[in-house]
C-alpha cells in the first residue's frame, strides 16, 4: 500500500509540475513583455488622442451629423505646402489625432453652412431685399469659415507661452532627478508623468517624448521631434544642447542646469519688455475712453454756464 501511495504521489507531483512548466512557457515569461507593450500603446494612444474606440458611442445628432458630414467632406491633403501648414498648427495647438486635419476641415464647413443659413435666415425675417440676403449670407459662410482656424491659430499660441512658461520649472526637476542618479530618459519620464498628473501641456509633449524613446526613437530624434512640435523657441536651443551633450558624452545636469537659468533669465526679460510696452498701450484706451469723460466732468459745467449766459 506504501508503494502504491509514493508511486501515486509522484505521478502527481510530476503532472502538476508538467502542467505548472507549460503554463510559464506559454503565457508566464511572456506577461512582462505583453504588459510593457500594452503599456507603451496606451500612451501612445493617450498623447495622440485616439481614444474615441474605448469610448461609449454617442447617438446624438450632433455627432450623427457630424458622420454624415464626414463621409461627404474630402480629406484635406497634407502634401501641399498649406496642408502641412494645417497639420503643423494643429500639432502645435494640441491637435495629434491622425483624423485631426478631416475633423477640422468637417467643421469648419459645417460651421460655415451654419452661420451663412443664419445670417440668411436673419435677413429674411428682418425683411430684407434679396440682394442684401445674398450679401449676408455670403458673409456668414466667410466667418464660419474664418472662425475655426483663428481658434486653432489662438490655441496654439496660448498653448505655446503656457508650455514656455512652465519649461523653466520642469528643468528645474530634470536637474534635481538627474543629480540624484537618474538617467536622462528616467528623469524625463518621471517629470512628465508627474507635470501630466497636474494638468500640465509641457507633461503630455514629456510624455509623448518618452513615448517615442520606448518605441525605439533616439533621444536626439525624440527631442527634434518636440522642438518641431511645440514650435516654442526656448526648446530649440535645449534640445540642441542636450543632443549635444549626448554625443559629446558631457554631464548632462550641467547643461540642464545652465540652460534653466538662460530660459529663467529670457523670462524675466520678456516681463521687463512686456512692461515697457504697457505704458503706450495703455495710451489708446487713456485717450479714447477716459480722456472724453475727464472733459465732460471738468469743462461740463462752465459750457453749460456760457451757453445759460450767452442764452440770456
């Protein structure tokens, strides 16, 4: 019976040890890599912007127009000269998505239709003659194509100085993660999933940089590909010093620092500069607007006295 138990316990042993062995070689050794992948495309997805598959569909009909507007309006082609300029613009306004180019085309002439049928349909009920309904509509549909890309253009423009305004405190973090031994691709990492955390836009375009290292991208190609996208004038110089410190094999936290305190100094002069010009700007609404009520107040009265005297 002894023999029979050890023989039965070892046969078991065995199968749960076979089946344990097949079940690392097929699915265990390979969970890490999967999960790393799978992390790598999520946030790649999430700096691009192309959730819209995970997201509940909305059957609305805003959305349901704007479907039906999409499968008539052509694509525009982003080969000419004025294509890339739209792709560059709506990088530079946070715009990344690949169809982000057709949406904006799609809504800018929705958004021309729109307001050319209500500047149309004002004219009618005002009782305008058909000349001036034709004018006016013609000049709805002029803004509504107008409006959408002075919004883009704005936004990026906002987009810009915001990124400009927080670079100099995120090489703040860069130098103090890179002093405490960090990598350079580390450090970037960690201060763009911090910055993203807060709602920064310079954490998502660290994040998209380091997106692009994990992929295989090169930290110098990586970089270009910021400065390129951000279109920001302070990360041209940074990403050129810090390629240049990478080849060279230089500290990097020297530079990093250095190049902090230029951008905190090109800040500071900026604001001066900014300041000097307030005092003619400020010249215009002085004139238009307070000079004419200071008249009215100061010389009111005695006109209204030498107009009683002549009067009398």
């Amino acid at each position: 019976m002894s023999s029979s138990l050890f023989i039965s316990l070892c046969v078991f042993s065995l199968l749960g040890a076979g089946g344990i062995a097949i079940y690392v070689a097929l699915y265990g050794s390979h969970r890490v890599l999967e999960e790393r992948f799978a992390d790598l495309a999520i946030k790649i997805r999430a700096s691009q912007g192309v959730f819209d598959d995970d997201q509940p569909h909305d059957d609305s009909l805003g959305r349901l127009l704007f479907k039906w507007a999409s499968a008539r309006v052509p694509a525009p082609n982003l080969e000419t000269p004025s294509g890339e300029k739209l792709a560059e613009t709506l990088q530079q306004a946070g715009f990344m998505g690949s169809g982000s180019a057709h949406a904006f085309q799609v809504f800018r002439v929705l958004t021309a239709v729109a307001l050319g049928i209500a500047m149309a349909a004002f004219a009618i009920l005002t009782g305008k003659p058909m000349g001036m309904i034709i004018l006016m509509a013609m000049i709805g549909v002029l803004f509504g194509a107008m409006i959408p890309t002075y919004y883009v253009k704005r936004r990026a423009r906002m987009r810009q100085t915001e990124i400009a305004s927080q670079l100099s405190d995120v090489l703040d973090l860069l130098v103090v993660c890179v002093e405490a031994g960090l990598g350079l691709f580390e450090a970037i990492k960690i201060v763009g999933g911090e910055s993203l955390r807060q709602g920064q836009e310079i954490g998502r375009e660290l994040s998209l940089v380091s997106s692009e290292i994990s992929a295989g991208s090169s930290l110098g190609q990586a970089l270009r590909n910021l400065a390129e996208r951000t279109a920001v004038e302070d990360i041209k110089p940074l990403a050129a010093t810090l390629i240049q410190s990478e080849q060279l094999g230089a500290q990097v936290a020297p530079a990093l620092h250095a190049s902090s305190d230029a951008l905190r100094v090109r800040r500071r002069l900026r604001a001066e500069e900014a300041a000097q010009k307030t005092t003619i700007k400020i010249l215009f609404p002085l004139v238009l607007f307070v000079l004419p009520a200071m008249l009215a107040v100061i010389v009111g009265p005695a006109v209204i006295q030498i107009i009683h005297t002549i009067g009398r």
